[in-house]
C-alpha cells in the first residue's frame, strides 16, 4: 500500500496478490487495516482491467485471479466530479497529474498532466449521480485536438491524452448539475 500526496489530492494505491496459479481468491480487509478511515465512502478503480470497482467503506472486498495482483486506486469519494486513476503509470496520477480541481461555479473539472511527446494515455473521471456530461455535436465523445472526452461506463469518463507537440496537456469538462 502507498499513500500518494500531492497539493491538489490525496490517495491510495494498494496492490494484492494471489501466488496460487490455480484459483481466484477474494481477499477481504477492513479499512482501518489499510489506513483508510471506515466512516468513509471510498471510489475504487482496477488499474490493469481499467474498470471503475464502485464504492467500499467499511471492508474492502477483492478478488484477484489466479497468480495474478489486482492493482487499485482508492480516492475518498467527493461528491463532486474527481479523478480517480489513469492508464500511464501504476501510481494513478503520482507522476503524470499535476494539478486538478472542481470549480463549483461553472461546474467544470479541470486538470493538468503531462506525458512524454509522441504518446497518449488516459485519465479516469468519476461523475457521482447528480452530474452529468453530454458530448456536443451528436456525437458518442468530444474531441479537443489534444485529448478527446468519452463516457466509458455509467459514472465513468476516459480523457484520452495526446502528447503531440507538447509534453503538458490542460484539460476541462463541463457539467451539469442534476437533482
């Protein structure tokens, strides 16, 4: 388990193993074991099946495959649209996220991250119930030259990053409040 600290968030990102090559396990922690508060609710994200987990509080329940690790990032839930992970690093946004924020006024999420020139990767945004994004144009995403917004999954936003003529990207979505 690593705890990540930057000026902008916090989060964990914590690794379990299954050595068994034969059978799945499910491995069940309360999260006070791992340093995470159980009065919390917690946004869960598997970094190699890039699949948004849902939300825990209490006791983590996970299944991990057969001689195999499941990777996750733990961000305490905001209410609020939040990065949650990205596909560049095994650190969820340690190295490649510089800076993000939600500004309550204009409800738009806006983030800062860098990558290597002549490559892409993806950043994962969690939208809770009461927001929602729509792309313009009749179109299924958004594109921005540099990245494109697409909605992956029933609270879950990709940002796919293109590095190409810049090693920094910032990035915003906009959405609207619903009750």
């Amino acid at each position: 388990a690593a705890t990540i600290k930057k000026d902008f968030d916090e989060w964990s990102v914590i690794g379990f193993f299954n050595p068994d090559l034969m059978e799945g396990i499910v491995k069940e922690f309360p999260m006070q074991r791992l340093w995470l508060n159980p009065d919390k609710t917690y946004l869960c994200y598997d970094f190699w099946k890039e699949q948004f987990l849902g939300e825990v509080s209490k006791v983590i329940r996970v299944k991990v495959d057969p001689g195999s690790v499941t990777l996750l990032s733990i961000h305490e839930k905001k209410d609020i649209p939040q990065f949650i992970s990205t596909t560049w690093h095994i650190m969820q946004g340690a190295i490649e996220m510089d800076d993000t924020g939600f500004d309550l006024s204009t409800n738009t999420l806006y983030g800062v991250s860098v990558g290597t020139e002549g490559t892409t990767h993806n950043v994962i945004i969690y939208v809770p119930d009461d927001y929602q994004w729509s792309p313009h144009q009749n179109k299924l995403y958004d594109d921005f030259g540099n990245y494109t917004i697409k909605k992956v999954d029933q609270n879950i936003l990709r940002i796919q990053l293109k590095f190409e003529n810049s090693e920094k990207i910032n990035w915003k979505v906009i959405f609207e409040k619903v009750n």
